[in-house]
C-alpha cells in the first residue's frame, strides 16, 4: 500500500511541477509581450513627458535595430527597382548592304501600350520580365565575366562564349543562368526588330538597364526618371529566325503600338 501510495504521490508531484513549469513560461511570455508592446507604443506616441521619461535613445536602440520600417515598404504604389531592356538589330537592305536600326526601348513601349490594360497579353509583359532576369544575371557574372559578353559572338559557337566565362572565373551557375538568357532575349529581339524593320534582320543587340528609386524622403527633390540606369551591353548575335506563329504575335504587337 504505501508503494503504490508513494508512486500516487510522486505522480502528483510530477504533474503539480509541469502545470508549474508551464504557468512560468506562460508568464514570461505574457510579461515579455507587454513590456514589447509598450515600449512600442512609447515610441509610436507624440512627444510628451511620458515618452520622455522613457528615454527617447533608449527606445531608439531597441526599436531601430529590429522593428524599423520605412514608408518606402508599406505605401501601396511604391516601386523599388525600374528596369529598362533595349535591343537593336542590323537588317539586310540589298545583297551588299546592312542598315543598322536605333536603339528601341521594348519595356518603355510596353508600359504605354499596358498603362489602363487589366489584362494584357503575355508578349506585353516579356520584355519586363527578362528585363528582371538579365539583370539578376548579369550582376551575378561580375565585372570579368560582364566584359566578355560585351564580345561579338555572330558566327562564333555559344560554346566559346561558354568557355569564356568560365576562364574569366564566372561560377558554373550563374554561366549557365546567363546563357540560358542570352538565348531568350536573341530570340526575342530577333522577332520584336524583325517586326519593327520589316526587313530581314541579321544580327541583334541588347542592354539592360536598372535604376533604383530614390528613398521617400528625397522624393519630392528627385524623381525616378532623374535617377541614371547602369547599364549592361552584350556584344551582337546572329539572329534567329522564329516560327511563322510567333513572328505572326510579334507583327501584331507592334502594329497596335
């Protein structure tokens, strides 16, 4: 009897030290939130004796480095990063000769022709999105590997272009990242300069561009379109020659420009 009392006891003791344990915690955790949420609020509120007497560096050191928030991060409108894709091309105009085109802003374009449109086409927002991509690529070749697609490579295999970037010390990744994009936007400035000259294009070029808006505070003293683009320029492509259905979309898109 007394064992099976003494094992009754200790099981009691055991629970009664848990149901302690707990109710410790949850005080911790209770005291903890209030004194978190108060020094918030101190620190939200108007200047005053209150606040004062909290010490305004104090609440400084212990709100700065965790909680700041700048308005940049919570106004709805607010665009961290623009990003601009140019291309160009040289287009054959007789058996000898090679007229080269301007420069044309394929992401400006698309802005004014997706301003009140809810529900554009996907060839309207490609230009944006590889905008986005190339230059996340283009960063990550560093300026070694930046300075090698600066080469012409028309006529030349994408292999050379491969083995450049990695003798110029590109990590694997982030060669493959690029040349699966280098791929893309030839392909794409192929079609989009071929609609625009409507003459058969030989060769293409692009850049990239990213500019980064100004802080909310210095907003009203400068604009995002004063800001520069740092551009990244890839040296020329042979063109590509795309099917009849996708040179069909591309002829349609800049027609209704």
């Amino acid at each position: 009897m007394s064992v099976e009392g003494g094992g009754s006891g200790g099981s009691r003791r055991a629970d009664v030290a848990r149901h302690d344990w707990r109710t410790t915690l949850v005080l911790v955790l209770a005291s903890l939130a209030l004194v978190h949420s108060a020094l918030l609020a101190l620190w939200l509120a108007p200047s005053g004796p209150v606040r004062e007497a909290a010490g305004g560096s104090l609440l400084a050191s212990y709100v700065d480095p965790y909680f700041r928030q700048s308005w940049d991060l919570l106004e709805p409108s607010s665009q961290r990063v623009d990003e601009s894709l140019w291309v160009r091309a040289r287009v054959r105009v007789g058996k000898d000769e090679v007229r080269q085109t301007p420069w044309l802003d394929v992401t400006r374009a698309d802005l004014t022709r997706t301003r009140n449109d809810v529900a554009p086409a996907r060839v309207h927002l490609a230009g944006r999105r590889l905008a986005t991509n190339l230059n996340n690529a283009m960063f990550g070749l560093g300026s070694s590997g930046r300075r090698v697609v600066l080469d012409s490579y028309v006529g030349r295999p994408v292999e050379e272009l491969r083995d450049a970037l990695q003798g110029a010390g590109v990590p694997a990744d982030a060669v493959r990242g690029y040349l699966d994009l280098d791929t893309m936007v030839t392909r794409f400035a192929s079609l989009y300069t071929q609609a625009y000259a409507d003459q058969r294009v030989v060769q293409v070029q692009y850049r990239v561009g990213r500019r980064i808006v100004p802080p909310h505070e210095q907003r009203d003293a400068e604009r995002v379109t004063a800001v520069d683009f740092e551009w990244f320029d890839a040296g020329w492509r042979r063109a590509v020659r795309g099917s009849a259905e996708a040179q069909a979309a591309f002829d349609s898109y800049l027609a209704d420009a």
